[in-house]
C-alpha cells in the first residue's frame, strides 16, 4: 500500500501506482501530459486545453467547478488530482466517498515544486518528476530581477464588471514578487476594486490578464482612457497562474515582458 498527504494534510492510501488517473485541474492536467501518462489518464475538464491532443481525445468530466460525479464513477479512476482553489468542496467531498482524491492547495512556487514532486512519485515518474523540477529550478535562478529600493507596483486584473484583482496569497501575487514587482493590493485572495480608486492612487503597470477574463486589445485600449497614468500590458495568465509543467516556461515568458515594462 502507497500512502501520500495532499497539500491540505489528509493522506490518501493507493493499493499500487494508479493506472486510470483523472485530473480535475488544468495546469496539473498539463503535468500528467509532460510526465509522459498519457494511456494513464482516462478523464480530464472542459478547460483542460492543453496538451491539444488531450483535450480533442480525453473523456471531459464537465468543469473544474461543475464536474460530473456520473462521469467520473463511469471511468472508475483509481487517482483524482484536484485543487482547492479550482473545484469546489462539496463535490471534491463527495468525490472522496468513493475515490482517492490528492488535494492541492498552491499559493507559492515553492508550493508547486511540491506539488510536482508528489505528483510525480505518485504516478511513477519520479525521475521525469526529478528532471522537471531541475528544469523549472534553473530557468527561475536565470530571472533577471534588479534590486532597488522600489519595486513598481502592478495591479494584475482577472475579471471586470466586477473589475476583480489578483490579491496577496495567491500564486499570480508570488510570481509577481518574484519578477520583481510589487502587487498593487495588500487584500487578501481577489478583491473587488473601484476603478476610482485606480484613478486617484494608480499604480505602475496595469496587467490585463488573459484568463479567467479574456482581456484583449479593446479592453487594453478602453483600460488606457480610463487609467493614462499607468502602463497597460495584455499579459498571458497562463504563465502567471498555471503551477504545473508550463512553469518550465515562465520565467522566460517573465523575462520579456519586463522588458516591455
């Protein structure tokens, strides 16, 4: 028997190395793809886009917040990886009547190198897992971050109408931390904000995210009118949000778009 604790502490018991894996999670759906479990992973969301390949051909069990319990009783999955953040308790608790479900609960990088780690040894990767995170390692000790006695303030959106900011404890808030900027808010999570108030005390740089909200260019343009003291970029959420394989890839995405800034 094969014990592991999640990322909220409760420790879920596998008879061997799980052979019909499902993943509730877009990012972490992407790390089952990078570690090479593609016959193992019988059941994924509608917002699991990537790998394209997956996300064309892989049983879709619903949302990460309305998943379907049927669905999933039908594949019969010995794994389910979900997160905290992402699908909802009540069914993740119903879901574990029934399944081993791994838990995680990601707020900082050190966080998901955890994540990675378990993950992988969980599903028998554990030196795909290992080349990985030596991967994800050296490509952030390479992010070019100066140190001054500023750091410029930056307003990350993720939602308008509400107009919704990424807030300190979340992973977009450490990644901005880690690119040497300084989040706009001090709340909590994803706090709603005036636009007034953007107005009145603006920050640096203001980051039009491309996911939840699709931000794009009239939004950039209508966003500039709205707040022309601040510098407003469109910025690719997936880099700043996603805590899986991509992270491989983010401090270069980070690296050119401080160049822009």
């Amino acid at each position: 028997m094969l014990h592991y604790t999640d990322q909220l502490g409760i420790t879920i018991t596998l008879p061997a190395i799980p052979r019909r894996i499902i993943s509730l999670v877009p990012s972490q759906t992407e790390l089952l793809a990078d570690l090479g479990l593609d016959e193992e992973v019988v059941g994924i969301t509608k917002f699991c886009i990537h790998p394209d390949r997956w996300f064309r051909k892989k049983q879709r069990v619903g949302g990460t917040k309305d998943f379907k319990a049927d669905r999933i009783r039908a594949l019969q999955p010995d794994l389910i990886l979900a997160n905290k953040e992402e699908n909802t308790e009540e069914g993740l608790r119903e879901l574990m009547e029934e399944f081993p479900v791994w838990v995680s609960d990601i707020r900082t990088l050190s966080e998901a190198l955890e994540m990675i780690d378990t993950v992988s040894r969980m599903c028998g990767r554990t030196e795909e897992g290992k080349t990985l995170l030596h991967a994800i390692n050296s490509e952030f000790q390479q992010l070019n971050t100066t140190e001054s006695t500023r750091r410029p303030t930056v307003a990350y959106f993720i939602w308008q109408d509400p107009w919704m900011l990424a807030g300190t404890d979340t992973f977009i808030s450490d990644m901005l931390h880690r690119c040497g900027w300084q989040n706009y808010t001090d709340q909590p999570r994803y706090p709603e904000v005036d636009p007034v108030q953007l107005q009145t005390h603006p920050p640096d740089y203001i980051f039009l995210s491309s996911e939840p909200f699709p931000f794009s260019e009239k939004h950039l343009m209508a966003a500039q009118e709205r707040w022309p003291s601040s510098t407003i970029l469109l910025v690719d959420g997936e880099y700043f949000s996603w805590y899986g394989s991509r992270l491989k890839n983010a401090p270069s995405y980070f690296n050119s778009l401080r160049r822009q800034c």
